[in-house]
C-alpha cells in the first residue's frame, strides 16, 4: 500500500514557508509584471525601466559578448563566495576614491541580493547566542517589510513609535524618538534602510551620526541598508554623505540600478564579517550570481556609475515622486482625510489615512478586488507590540516606478475606493 510521505515542517519550515508580508507582496509583484496585465502595479518595490539605463546595461552586454571569452568565462566558473575579484576590485577603488575610506578586498562581500545580505547579517548576529537571545533595534518604525520574517529566532526585532512631524498640512514626516529607543535590550545592532522603505524618509546625517554613536558607546553594529541609497543607485532627493566605519555594516544592492534580475547584493564591514559572510555564503549558495557584476565592474572602475545615479536616476524618480504627489493631492483633496509622507528618497508614496473605515489590509483587498495592487502598512510595523496604535492601520504604500498611465490610473482606482464610489 502506497501511503503519502507528510509534510511535517520543521520549525524553520512554518516559519519561512508560511503566508508572510513579503511573500504576498512578491506574489502580487510578479502577478502583475508577469501574468495578469490587468492588474496595475503599485505594491512591490520593482525598480523603474528607465530608458536611458537600459541602454547602458545592453551596451555593457554587447561589450561583454565581443570581448574575447569573457563571457563564456563568466558563465563557466563559479565565483569565490565572497564575489567576484574583479568586480570587489573596482568597487574598493570607486569607494576609496569618491570618499576617502580605506577599505580593502577584505571589506567586502557580494551576495545574492541584499535581501539575502540580511538573512545572513540578521542571523549571524542576533536570535540565540549560548543563553542570550540578542536582537536588531530598529529606531524608525514603520521599516522595510522584508526583514520581518528573516530571523530565525522568533521576536528578533525590537523598535518603538516614532515621533510625527508636521511639515504643512498635507505633509508629515515621522522622527526617531531617541528619549524613547528601547536601548536597554540584549541588542546586537541597530538597523535602518537609508531611505526607508516604505516611507521615502531620508535620516539626517545627524541622526545617522547620532545612531552611530550610540550604536558605537554599546558595542554594537549600525546596520545601513543602501538598496536605494547612497553611493549607488542615489535615489535621495537631497545629497547625504554615505559613511562607513569599523562597526558600520553598509549594504548595497545592483537592483535599483534596474538589474534586480541579476540578484546582487554588497556587504561592506569589517573584515571578520566579510570572513563569516563568505563562509555562509559557501554553505547556502556556493557562490554568488555574476552576471551583474560582470555588468557594472568597468563602470565603477570609471566612475561611470555614481555619475548615471546622480544625473539619470535620481532626476528620473524626483520627478516621478512630485507627478505622482500631484496626482494624488488632485485625486484625494476636499474628497478624503489624508496625510502623505515627506518623500525624500525611494520609489515609494506612503498615505496616511486618519479614521479610515475598517484596516488598511482591508483596504489592499478592496482595491486588489478592483485591480490595484498597493501594501498594506500594517506589515511594516513589527516590532512594535504596540496594539493599541491604531496608525499602523491607517496607512498605504504606492510604489511609482511604473510606467505613467499605470500610476495615474491607480491613484484614480484608490480615491474612487475611498470616497466610496
Ligand atoms: C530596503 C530594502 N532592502 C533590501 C532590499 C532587497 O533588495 P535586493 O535583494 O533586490 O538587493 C529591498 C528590496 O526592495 C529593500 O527595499
């Protein structure tokens, strides 16, 4: 008698393998992208198609295919696990020339997308520690989605309500509360993404230097997610000094520079980190994807890259953030209650909407139903164990990446919804 094998998940199964934030968002994103052209896309973070960049990023692969075996070279080997030398090489030197760091090849390792960086860092420095259970302080909530259900250990995260700014009546922007930042915790390291996803906020080099600090005097890691950021791809709408230091671990990412199909991430940190993170990255992946480096090694070696993110990419999602945003104040205003976040880097507009009628995930179901993919804010406040607060679900992210009708359409779906029409 034949009798089917149970699928009985290992604690790391269910936690992993289950219905997440990220999970739906992803599931959505590639819906959207890939299958149902119905569907308008304003919910995961798809970088834009911005043409001038795709014209580099072929460019760069028909130099690839003419330049002897290069790319059979590429295709044939498998990388060392902390990236390939060649690409390591030309970012150490961009860096070092751009803003003076001394890093070496030992400073960094690549991975398979930042999102994997942070698996790693997450895991490698916090949860179960011989019998302390340490963990990540995120001082700005709401926070990037995607490292909600990356610790292995449970309650990995700890963070606690921001301060919220008024800016004009239309505009609020939320503060680090540093008289109330649950620092006495088992702390490992302090996170932030720089901008934050979702909110488009860009910490002060005040505030970074004020974090650094206090991460420096505790002896932990300042963990700066850059997947939008500084040096590369530079989607701030100001200038902001990138930093990095000896208990600084930057991140990096190739996606925002519109190849996120390539999968790379970079970890800048001290040279023991870049050590663990090789070696984990041998054990989990073998070795990195390294299409993408290929791609982008001669334009750091240039100085090609922080040039394009200057003039190209961030000028493209500055004024895709401000036609949006009028978009939305002519769509929403004298119709709706609603407040926008300062949107000072990032793809993303994030709404608040006081007294909304039912949950903002309520809300994602409502305008999915009618075609409009947008995430829920409730997903980007973990961390928080904070109930009773009912701001976590009052808000919406709206990505603008996507093409303009998509975006114009999407905003009328969404204030049709709201005004109950
Ligand atoms: C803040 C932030 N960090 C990390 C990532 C992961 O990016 P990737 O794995 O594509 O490098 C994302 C993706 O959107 C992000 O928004």
């Amino acid at each position: 008698m034949h009798t089917r094998t149970k699928l009985e998940l290992s604690d790391f199964g269910r936690k992993l393998g289950g219905p997440t934030g990220i999970g739906e968002l992803m599931h959505d994103l590639g819906a959207a992208l890939a299958i149902n052209p119905q569907l308008l896309m304003m919910g995961g973070g798809n970088p834009a198609r911005i043409p001038a960049m795709e014209a580099v990023w072929r460019q760069r692969m028909s130099d690839l295919l003419a330049q002897g075996d290069a790319f059979e070279r590429m295709l044939a080997h498998y990388d060392q696990p902390c990236g390939s030398p060649d690409f390591i090489a030309a970012l150490v030197q961009c860096l070092n020339r751009r803003f003076g760091w001394h890093l070496t090849a030992r400073n960094v390792c690549v991975t398979n997308g930042s999102q994997n960086s942070f698996f790693y860092l997450f895991n490698l420095l916090a949860g179960r520690t011989g019998a302390r259970h340490r963990k990540i302080l995120l001082p700005l909530s709401p926070e990037y989605i995607g490292y909600a259900e990356q610790g292995l250990a449970d309650d990995l995260f700890v963070s606690c309500r921001p301060l919220i700014e008024d800016q004009d009546a239309r505009t609020f922007k939320y503060r680090i509360d540093f008289d109330a930042l649950p620092l006495g915790e088992d702390l490992a390291a302090i996170c932030v993404s720089r901008p934050t996803n979702p909110t488009g906020n860009v910490l002060t080099d005040a505030e970074m230097r004020h974090l650094s600090a206090l991460a420096k005097e505790r002896g932990l890691f300042f963990l700066v997610d850059g997947a939008y950021g500084a040096p590369f791809p530079d989607i701030i709408f100001s200038d902001v000094e990138p930093f990095w230091d000896e208990h600084i671990i930057l991140t990096l990412s190739l996606s925002k520079l519109g190849l996120p199909g390539t999968r790379n991430g970079i970890v800048i940190a001290r040279e023991d980190v870049i050590e663990t993170l090789g070696a984990i990255n041998a054990v989990v992946s073998l070795a990195n994807g390294n299409l993408g480096q290929a791609l982008v090694a001669p334009l750091l070696r240039n100085g090609e890259l922080l040039r394009l993110g200057r003039e190209v990419i961030r000028p493209f999602y500055e004024q895709r953030a401000r036609q949006a945003m009028g978009w939305l104040h002519e769509a929403l205003d004298g119709r709706v209650d609603y407040r926008l976040h300062a949107a000072e880097g990032a793809l993303f507009l994030w709404l608040w909407l006081p007294g909304l009628q039912g949950t903002s995930q309520e809300l994602y179901r409502r305008l999915k139903e009618r075609n409009l993919l947008a995430v829920s804010g409730h997903h980007f406040f973990y961390g928080l164990h904070d109930p009773d607060w009912r701001h976590q679900h009052e808000c919406l992210r709206l990505t603008y990446s996507q093409p303009e009708p998509i975006v114009r359409a999407g905003i009328q779906i969404l204030a049709d919804e709201l005004a109950g029409r």
